[in-house]
C-alpha cells in the first residue's frame, strides 16, 4: 500500500511539469471592437423563473452636438 501510494506520487510530479505548456495560451477576441459610432439599443422582457429576454439592435450614434458662445 504504501509503496503504490510512493508510486503515484512520483507519477504525479513527473506528470505536473509536463502539464504546463512552454508558451501560455493568450486568449484574444477576433471581432475587433465596434467604432465609435455605432450603439446599440437594448430592451428586455421578463420571462418564466425570474429570466429575461433580451432583444437588442444596432444603432447609429448620435453626434454630441457643442454649442459655444462668447461673452
């Protein structure tokens, strides 16, 4: 018993440095992020057991409109 026990010990440290790649895995997004001028409007309705259906629709942004005056 305890020499099997000794002996899947020794497996498993053997087996942990093999278990870690050499270059991480970097996870990345290949959609890249909307522009700025597009939103999106979203509405939801509530459904059965406290869940929601989401329904949402791309939309051009407004122009910020920057009114100045002197004086």
């Amino acid at each position: 018993m305890r020499r099997s026990l000794k002996l899947v010990v020794l497996a498993a440290a053997a087996a942990l440095p093999a278990a870690c790649a050499p270059n991480p895995i970097i996870a990345r997004d290949p959609v890249p992020a909307p522009s700025p001028d597009i939103a999106y409007r979203c509405s939801s309705t509530p459904a059965l057991l406290n869940g929601y259906w989401a329904d949402c629709e791309r939309v051009r942004r407004e122009r910020e409109v920057v009114v100045r005056t002197k004086g």
